[in-house]
C-alpha cells in the first residue's frame, strides 16, 4: 500500500497532465466511433466479427482498452525500476530491509491500478456515450481473465526490468512482444483476417486469447465453458513465463550488485 | 573493545571492466580495478568512526558494501553479529545509510509524506508510524516545514530530512557519507553536535566517510586512513598523529605510500 499512496500522490502532483490522461481516452474513443462508422457496416468486417456481435466499435473499444494492460505488465516494471534509479530513491529503497523483488513488484501497483481506473473509463465512456452493451456480460470469467492477462504480461515484463537492469536502456523484449503483439495480437482487427501463418503465429502471445477471452465474455456473455481454452492457454504461458522471469531477475540483480551498477542509468 | 558491532576480514571488492567497442580488437577483454583491497576492521558500539582518504580512495565502495549495495569480491564482514553476505535483509533492519545525496527523496512528495513512505519500507507497523516520523522530526527540527514538499527544502534542511529518515528504524549503524557535504558552518556544526551528542551519547555506531580532515579530528573516536582501496593506517585519532595534525600526519601516509609504489 506505501507504494501506491506514494504514487497515487505524485501522480495528482501533477494534476494538469493526470487530467489530461482521461481527456485523451475521451477523444482516442470518439475517434475509433468515427472510424467504426466507416467501416461497421460494411458486409466483411459484419462476417469477420460476427463471433463477437458484429459491432467494429464494441470489438475496438475492448481491444484499445485492455491493450494498455500489455503496455502497463510489459513496461512498467522497467520503467518504474529506471524511474527510481534516475530519480536517484532506488538506493535508498535498498538499504531498507524491503527486497528487491518486493520493491521492483510493488512499484507497480500504481500503474496497474490507474490502468484499471483508466480502463474502465474507456468502458464507461463505450457504454455511456456510444451505445456499447455489456448488459449480458459475463463478468466472473472477463474478470479471470483479466487476472491471467496482468500475470502473464507481468512475467514478460519482468524478464523485461532484467534486461534494464543490466543495460539500462535498449529492452528488446518489450519492443519485440509490443509490436508483435500489436500486430498479431488482434487489438485492432480480428486474427481471422491475417494469413494462416500469421494467425498461428498470433497464437504465441498471450493477447491473442485475452482479448479473445475478455470481448466473449464482455460483448457476447460467454461463459466459462467458451473461454476455458484461452483460460488455460494463459494458465500455462504464465506457468511457464512467471518462473523464468523470476530466476532472469535474480540473476540480473546479482550482477549488478557484482558490478556496483545497481543505480546506474 | 568490548561490544563490536563491525568486523571485516579482508574485505575486498573488484569491478570488471569490459572492454567492449572502446577497443575493436580485443572487444571482450577484461580489466580488473581493485576498489577496496583486503580491508580488516573493527567497530565498536557507540564508537564513531572516520573513514578518511582523498576521492577514489574507496570509502563509498566500502561503506556501500557494508551497506549490502555492493556484493564484496572477497573476505567476509558481520554487521552486529550477522553475516553480510548472507544475512542481507537482517543487516538492512540494523543500519542506516545517510548520504549527501539530495537526489534519493521524491521532491514532489512533502517530507512528512516521504518519511511515511520509508517508513513503510522499514517495515514500521502503521499504528506507530505517525508517532515516530512526528518523534523524528522533533529530534531534526523538522516538524514545522515537514508539510512542505522536499523540493522547497534549503541543502541543510534536505540534510535533516536524510538524518530523519535514518532515524526512523532505530538502527544500531549510522553509515554517513561525506554528510556535511554542501552544508554551511553551522548546519555542519549542528550535525556533528548530532553525532557526537544524540547518536553516538544513545550508544549508536557511527561511521562517517570523509575528506574533511578537520572534520574527522573533531567528531571521531577513531579514523582508518583509506589510499587506493588499501587501509594505511586506523586507530584513535590522538594514538595515530601524536604532536602532528592530521592533515600533516595524512600528507605523510599518501606521500610515503606513493613512494612505495613507484619502488615497486
């Protein structure tokens, strides 16, 4: 909880930019309307999405939303981590008995937390002002899944601090995951309408099934019998990913302990 | 010495070099630069000790080893009685690390907020976290401006708050680097009246590294001189200097050490 007070106050100690963040989703989302209006009533993009209801607008809104949950889990470790050590508090921190995987972990708890504030606006303006329905959704299994995505992003984002931690700048696990992800991941534009190869490969990143998971469930109220397979699809990545990332950054703080470049930026 | 609360045995720390794209032909060659070189120390409980030498002379290293920011290359260390290699997270819950530097508070938090926040680190149960930042800040002269954000603070005020916030966990270890760095006359001597009467009085530990000789002949029971990572000399201040100073009895040690290595 310190960490989050800690940041909740500096966040509002800048009260004009903390403002401006939810004024930008306001007009990132009038924006996407434009654009579904565009394109939503034209017969193929009705067919390509018409496993979610058939709407481009409800089918964006979630991808953009839940899409700054990868930013935050990829990023927000590496660039909390040189954040303190630019600030120059990381020193500090550490000669604390807190560790420093309590630290690196808790000094996100703020950004995940705005994120979900952040992103339930995004909902909430879909909902309020652009006609979105999520009255048959089902929350339970979206929530689940929501849990799974954050663990599973966290996990690469902390193999991503590793490498920050060891070379300070140039992460390229963040860059590669972001843009692939991006790419194949179907925030924008449903996987249906890559080339098969494309879409195998989409199936090897996380976003891929929580996004598939989360607009089921949100838009079309599937349940878990629906999304179960993107529920254990990310089960196992994080399996998979979270102890890894774990040993990376053990080994990386190790070394920048041996090298004396803990604060080094 | 009947309590100690330090001991190092042949403490040493190496950093390796890499030589990378700064030289194309053996880009990964290794240099080895020997920082702090086979250091034996002892401390006592409630001594306060100077750690002299001129810059680069491996003070920081030293104190930010016994501090667990730097993983030694060698020799062992006990930190009251626990080993600092591997008893990192018990040594942390007995020491304090005051440096000069400004930069490790949030600027935009008040200082009141920002002993709360460390606070929380220390592990300080928050039933008696209020009433120990409000202790703290009484014994700094603090309490007045502790609602104004750090970033309004004058040097000598910041230099409070890094002395408030060592002060919270009630450690056994002040470790202070080159702590009157920046201050004026009578911040300085206000924190040496701290040292010699509140912290080192109260039975703490205080080490205090430095350039200032002055400083060190005023406020330390004993000194170890520090020259190219190697301890030249350590003992009570008065015992080392005899009718010399210490910037004369100093000026010898460096110069003498110097010959020696041009001889070797």
């Amino acid at each position: 909880m310190a960490f989050l007070k800690k940041d909740f106050l500096m966040e509002v100690s800048y009260r004009f930019s903390f403002v401006l963040q939810f004024a930008s989703i306001f007009f990132s989302v009038v924006m996407f309307y434009f654009v579904a209006k565009l394109l939503g009533e034209a017969p193929s993009v009705q067919k390509s999405l018409s496993e979610y209801g058939g709407n481009y607008f409800s089918f964006v809104l979630i991808g953009i939303a839940f899409s700054n949950f990868l930013s935050v889990g990829l990023g927000s470790f590496s660039t909390n981590i040189r954040s303190e050590q630019m600030i120059g508090t990381l020193e500090a921190m550490l000669v604390t008995p807190t560790t420093l995987s309590n630290i690196v972990l808790s000094s996100s708890q703020w950004s995940f937390a705005f994120t979900s504030l952040r992103v339930g606006v995004y909902l909430l303006i879909g909902g309020f002002f652009f006609g979105v329905s999520f009255t048959g959704a089902a929350v339970l299994p979206a929530l689940l899944a929501l849990v799974l995505t954050v663990v599973a992003f966290s996990s690469l984002g902390i193999i991503s601090a590793s490498f920050i931690m060891i070379f300070k700048r140039g992460d390229p696990i963040a860059f590669a995951i972001t843009t692939s992800s991006t790419l194949l991941g179907g925030v924008y534009y449903p996987i249906s309408i890559l080339p098969g190869w494309l879409q195998s490969l989409s199936y090897l990143f996380p976003i891929t099934y929580s996004l598939h998971a989360i607009r089921l469930s949100l838009l079309q109220g599937g349940g878990f019998s629906e999304v179960g397979g993107d529920l254990l699809a990310l089960v196992i990545f994080s399996c998979i990913t979270l102890p890894i990332s774990l040993v990376c950054f053990r080994l990386a703080v190790a070394r920048a302990k041996r090298d004396g470049s803990l604060a080094h930026y | 010495m009947t309590d100690v609360v330090l001991e190092t045995h042949n403490l040493t720390k190496q950093f390796i070099r890499r030589k990378g794209l700064s030289s194309p032909r053996n880009p990964f060659g290794k240099t080895v630069f020997t920082a702090v070189k086979g250091i034996d120390l002892t401390v006592g409980r409630g001594e306060v000790f100077g750690l002299l030498g001129p810059n680069g002379a491996g003070k920081t290293t030293l104190t930010k080893m016994l501090c667990t920011l730097l993983l030694p290359s060698a020799g062992s260390a006990k930190v009251c009685g626990y080993d600092l290699a591997r008893q990192q997270g018990k040594v942390k819950s007995k020491i304090a690390l005051i440096s000069s530097e400004e930069r490790s508070f949030y600027w935009r938090l008040t200082g009141r907020q920002n002993l709360d926040f460390f606070a929380a680190l220390h592990g300080i149960s928050k039933q008696i976290t209020r009433q120990r930042i409000e202790e703290v800040l009484e014994i700094v002269d603090m309490t007045e401006a502790a609602g104004r954000r750090f970033q309004e603070y004058s040097t000598g005020m910041k230099q409070r708050m890094g002395l408030a916030r060592g002060l919270l966990a009630d450690p056994e270890i002040f470790f202070m680097d080159e702590p009157t760095k920046g201050l004026d006359p009578i911040a300085t001597w206000h924190l040496h009246d701290f040292i010699r009467n509140r912290l080192a009085e109260a039975g703490k530990t205080v080490i205090v590294a430095t350039h200032h000789l002055a400083e060190a002949e005023q406020i330390c029971d004993r000194v170890g001189i520090m020259y190219a990572g190697e301890m030249r000399a350590s003992g009570p201040v008065k015992e080392l200097i005899g009718d010399s100073t210490l910037s004369d009895f100093f000026r010898d040690l460096v110069e003498q050490t110097m010959v020696e290595r041009a001889g070797n």
